[in-house]
C-alpha cells in the first residue's frame, strides 16, 4: 500500500497515567496522523463482555473532561468526542459540548434504548451543535441498526455513523438497513475484510471511515485489512483522509 496519509476515527482514551503518550507513540509507529477520541475504561471489559451477550449497562460517568484536556495537549492530532451518558441527562454536554466535534451514544455500554426519551435529548443538541452521532448498536429491542436506521431518517441534519460496521463481523443485513439513509455512515474497525468490501460497493466509499478501536485494537491490524482488499489509491484516500475530515467539519492539511 502506497504510503498516505490516515485518520483513525475512533480511539479511545482511558483514564490511567500515561495514556495519552501511549496513544501518540502507536499513531505514530502506524502512520496515523490524526484521530477522534471518546473516553475509554467506562466499563469494565469483562463486564461489557457479558452485556453484549446477555444484557445489562452501567451507569458510568466517562471521562470527557479528561479527553478534552488531551487533545489540547496533542497538538491537534486528536479531535475530541463528547460520550454522553444518557443516565446522568445532558447538562454537562449543553455546557460544554461546544469544545468537542462529536457525540458517541453506546446502548452496548449503557444500555439506554435509541428511541428512549433520554437519548433524544441528546440528539437534539447533537443537532443544535452540528455534531455527527457515533453509535454502538447491539442485538437487543431500541438498540439494534434498524433503530440507528430509523432514528437518522427521522434526523436528516444530523450524521450518524454506525460503529464497528453493525453487529457482529459480517453485518451486511446492517449495510442493508443504513443503505437507503444517506446520512448514516459506518466505521469499519473489528469488521472483516469482506463486509468492508461490501460497505464501499454498496454504499459509496464516501459513507465509509477508517478506525482502529486502539487500544483494543492495534492500528497496523486495521489498516492490513484494507491492504489485502487492493482497493485503488483515490478511494483508500478518501476512506482513510478525506471523509473523517468531511464529517468532522476539519480542515484537511
């Protein structure tokens, strides 16, 4: 693969010492320039292990004042994301989501269904900010892609992104469902090779980001699978450059 630029549209920061250098320093040895941030270490990861499967949330505060913080101190390589936590309701994000360039909602963290009252809320000040919605859905009533769907057709205005290219590794029931929204696009970290393919065909490489999930991930793994798909430079430009920048409202260097 031709050396080009990369933005990882999602990484996570958890809250231990550290962190922050160690995210730079695996950019850095990856060719990644630039990445979008949430809070990581809100649940335990064997707990969400267990809620995937058989259900359940936490009611965790993440840490976005922490994620501010770093990506003040990165130089501009990081572009923070706001995690809202709709169990703690959205007075800290009307006061401050002015300094961030994204939400992220997680029924797979907390539970909370796409078309709860508690999630509108935020969405409609996800609007009021021009914020793009990173979601994690999961196989559980309000939560699934048909409610991530459903929910972005209700909200033109607003560009919703499904994390983790829908459920499982080969989701393509998912592309299915988000193909006829043309303001959803979909994140590709922990997806095969193939359901990658599939997005791009489908849906345009315009509606398709790079991410790797670090640190659950490492950003070489992520970026490999795009190697073996032998995709044309332009469009591998596109997906890993152009639209994080688009959807973010960033200025491309």
């Amino acid at each position: 693969m031709e050396r080009q630029p990369v933005f990882d549209f999602h990484a996570r920061l958890p809250g231990a010492p550290g962190a922050l250098d160690r995210l730079l320093s695996v950019m850095d040895g990856s060719g990644i320039g630039r990445a979008g941030v949430a809070a990581g270490g809100v649940v335990d990861l064997d707990v969400l292990a267990r809620q995937l499967i058989e259900g359940g949330h936490v009611t965790s505060d993440p840490d976005n004042a922490g994620v501010r913080d770093a990506a003040r101190a990165s130089g501009g390589r990081l572009t923070p994301f706001w995690f809202g936590n709709p169990h703690g309701g959205t007075a800290d994000y009307r006061a401050n989501g002015a300094r961030f360039a994204a939400l992220e909602l997680s029924p797979a963290v907390h539970g909370v269904p796409l078309d709860d009252p508690r999630t509108a809320a935020f969405l409609d000040l996800a609007a009021e900010f021009g914020h793009p919605v990173y979601v994690v859905c999961v196989d559980r009533a309000g939560c699934r892609v048909s409610d991530l769907a459903a929910q972005a057709a209700r909200r033109p205005e607003t560009v919703f992104v499904l994390g983790h290219l829908g459920i499982g590794l080969i989701d393509t029931y998912g592309i299915s469902l988000v193909e006829p929204v043309p303001n959803v696009v979909v994140e590709t970290s922990g997806a095969f090779g193939f359901t990658v393919r599939v997005a791009i065909e489908r849906l345009g490489a315009e509606r398709v980001l790079f991410s790797a999930e670090h640190p659950l991930q490492h950003p070489s793994v992520e970026l490999a699978k795009y190697q073996a798909l032998g995709l044309p430079q332009p469009l591998l430009h596109q997906v890993l450059w152009q639209n994080a920048h688009r959807i973010l409202g960033l200025e491309s260097p």
